[in-house]
C-alpha cells in the first residue's frame, strides 16, 4: 500500500463498496479482503481506497453465489482457472433456476387475517417462511433416543421471547443450534417455552405455507400460540405425548455461557459444504479432516482430489491447471470408505481432528449458503460452524477422540459435551 493512500474506517469503506462491516470481518478472517492497516491497541481495522475495486468485484461474486473457494480463484488464480470456475458455476446456475423459481412463487403467497389480543404477554411476529427455516435447521439438534429418555428436557426445542428477538435453540449435548430471528413486530416479554422436537418440525411444515406468523405466549397458560390470519396452532409446552415435560423451560441448558465461554479459534477452515456434506455421509464411524498436517505433497499442492471407481485418489479433473493452482486442501478419511480431498480457503497452522459423521453432518446440512466456515479452537474443543450468507444462525459441533492403531477411528467419543 502507498503510505500517502487515504486509509477509511470500516464503516466507510463498508458503505463505499456496499458490504456489511459484518462482512468485511467475516472476509478479513477469510484472508480474502485483509484490511490495510489494523491498530495494534484498539484492533480497529482500516482500509485503503484503493482495496475497493477488489471488495466491489468479491461482492458481485457472493452476490452471484459463488463459492468463497472459487471466489478466491477468480481473485487471485490466473485468467484461465478463473475463466472454468466462473463457466462451471454459471452452469450450475442453469440448472437450479425452475428450482430457484418455484421458491420465491411460494414466499409471494398472500394471506390476511385478523389476530386475539386478549391475554397476550408477549408477541411477535416474524415471516412463515422464515419460522419454518429456523425450526428446520434447529430441531434435528434436539436429543432422541436414550439421552432423550434419560434427558427428556433435550429432546425439546426452547422458544425464547426476548429483547426483541425470537430465538430457537436446542441441544442434545454433543451439538448445539442456535436461531436468532428478528420480527416485524415485538410486543411484550420476556417468555421462555419448551416444545417437543417433533412438535417442531410438524410447524415447520405448516409455517412453510403462511406469509407471517404472530407467535403469542399467553400470560398465564402455558405453551404457545402461533397464528396466520384466522389458522391457529396451539401448542403445548412439554416434552410430547407420553413423555414428561422435566424440569420446565428452566431445566434447559444454559446455552448463553456455552457461547460465552468459546475460544478463540486458532483455526479457520472454508470449504463447499454439500462437498463436505457428501465427503462424510455414509462413513461407519469417526471421520478424520486434516489440513496441512502430516497430508502428502499433493494435497499442500492443492489439487482437488476425489476416489476414482479403482478406489485411488486423484484430481477430479485430469491436468486441470485450476486445481493444482487453487491452495490446499481437505481431506476426509476413515469410517470405512476412501479418502476424499477439497479445495478449502484456510489460516492457522495445520490441524487434524475428528468428528461422528451423526453429529457433523445434520450442522451441515442445516446450514444455508454455498460454503461452511469451521472456526476450531484445539481438536478437543467446540467447533463453531457458520456461514457468510446467515449470521443469525449458530452451530457448535463436539469432536471425537481417535483412538490409537488399526481400526481406531472407530472407537472415537465424544471430547466433552457443549452443555
């Protein structure tokens, strides 16, 4: 940078180039837009004027749903690996719009309808399509089986009116998933309720297909109220039929300190998230990723390297000068299928750890957005799981400890619990 170039706060520079300053943090930690100069006391971040074209050009191609790891090819990978990874995503775009489409028809629906302010405590009232996301990513954190039954509070999503917000929250003690919504309209508060997780997922279906939803807690009756126009669902609060409601909304797990209490991650991790999805569905026990720790020269080399039909792995594309130019990479192994390497932006040193399959990929399929950041502290800490496209939404993932010699990727456990 030119020491004679202007240098703008965050705050300017986010409105000059039309991101977020949310944003601007969330691509610094990326080191795809690092700050041209951050106070060593204060932390403030600043910018140069001349960083703007770089920012403008990486939110066009957010903007057009791209990939943070083919985001920074296009920025920094020569004119020709930029070239196929901008082709193949507007391929892929073709081929989701019939999709794309018949979404945004369903939000247009409409509906009216008047609401029953009598007994009301608190209120708010949030888009449908938006409460079904929420339920949705939120609910399969809930607890089933044995730990349900020995937990029945986990086996419940918790409902929290407050400070102005809508917040849904569950945990089965190896994951937790929070979702912060922020309504059109607030009223009253603060109020806590417990809901059944399969209660949950049921009002996902019918929020679905409702333009707003006024969700109501009554000041004296327990459970909840949610209505669309002259529809209503009353809800009870508990843990569901048959089973006892425990300790009340009070017994749930403080999920605040678990949030509180994070680490700073030392590591930070972006990679495609239905590529990560894929990578670790069907494994039979603990999968490993590793990221520059102890991989073979080929994948400091950066290829983007998958299991051909004779079980070895190599590029995905034979000679393909983008891959081998893209940085370094993932890999996934373990659980009794071959090893799987992805392309990944990442800072921090190298790191390996491991993961239940059950427990990382419901986080992953949860998430929104074409890309996944995993923020690790150490390998037996709580891993942060988040994305560009919906900071509302928060999960942490336990790992599990390998074990030692052959096979022992199958004995793994959870480190801890996040409660």
């Amino acid at each position: 940078m030119d020491d004679t170039e202007q240098l703008l706060t965050i705050g300017v520079f986010a409105r000059r180039v039309g991101l977020a300053p949310s944003a601007l943090r969330f691509y610094d930690d990326c080191g795809l837009l690092r700050p041209a100069r951050v106070d060593a006391v204060t932390g403030y971040r600043r910018y140069g004027a001349g960083q703007a074209p770089r920012a403008v050009k990486l939110r066009q191609l957010r903007a057009a749903g791209l990939p943070l790891v083919d985001a920074a090819v296009v920025l920094d990978g020569p004119e020709g690996a930029a070239r196929d990874v901008l082709r193949a995503h507007l391929e892929r775009t073709r081929r989701t719009a019939d999709e794309a489409r018949a979404v945004v028809e369903g939000l247009l629906r409409e509906g009216a309808g008047a609401r029953e302010d009598r007994g009301v405590r608190a209120r708010a009232r949030v888009g449908g399509a938006e409460l079904a996301s929420a339920l949705r990513q939120v609910a399969p954190a809930a607890a089933t089986g044995a730990a349900r039954e020995e937990f029945p509070v986990l086996g419940c999503v918790l409902l929290e009116l407050a400070d102005g917000e809508v917040r849904w929250v569950a945990t089965d003690r190896y994951r937790l998933a929070v979702r912060v919504l922020r309504p059109d309209g607030f009223e009253g508060g603060p109020r806590r309720v417990l809901i059944a997780a399969e209660t949950a997922r049921s009002l996902a279906d019918w929020a679905v297909r409702q333009v707003t939803v006024d969700i109501e807690c009554a000041g004296e009756a327990a459970g909840v109220r949610l209505r669309s126009g002259a529809d209503c669902r009353e809800v009870p609060e508990g843990a569901g039929p048959g089973r006892s409601g425990g300790e009340g909304p009070g017994g749930f797990p403080d999920y605040r300190l678990m949030l509180e209490g994070l680490e700073a991650g030392r590591h930070r991790v972006i990679v495609d998230r239905v590529g990560l999805r894929d990578a670790v569905t069907g494994r039979a026990g603990p999968v490993s990723l590793s990221v520059g720790a102890g991989q073979g020269d080929a994948a400091d080399a950066g290829g983007s390297m998958v299991p051909d039909a004779g079980g070895s792995t190599g590029p995905d594309t034979a000679g393909d000068a983008a891959d081998l130019a893209a940085g370094p990479v993932l890999e996934v192994t373990g659980g009794g299928r071959e090893p799987v390497r992805m392309r990944v932006v990442r800072t921090g040193p190298g790191l390996r750890i491991a993961f239940d399959p059950a427990v990382l990929v419901p986080a992953l399929e949860a998430g929104v957005g074409p890309d996944v950041l995993l923020e690790i502290a150490a390998p037996d800490r709580p891993v942060l799981v988040r994305s560009a496209d919906q900071g509302s939404f928060t999960t942490l993932v336990m790992p599990v400890r390998e074990g030692a010699g052959a096979g022992a990727s199958d004995a793994g456990v959870p480190t801890a619990d996040v409660t």
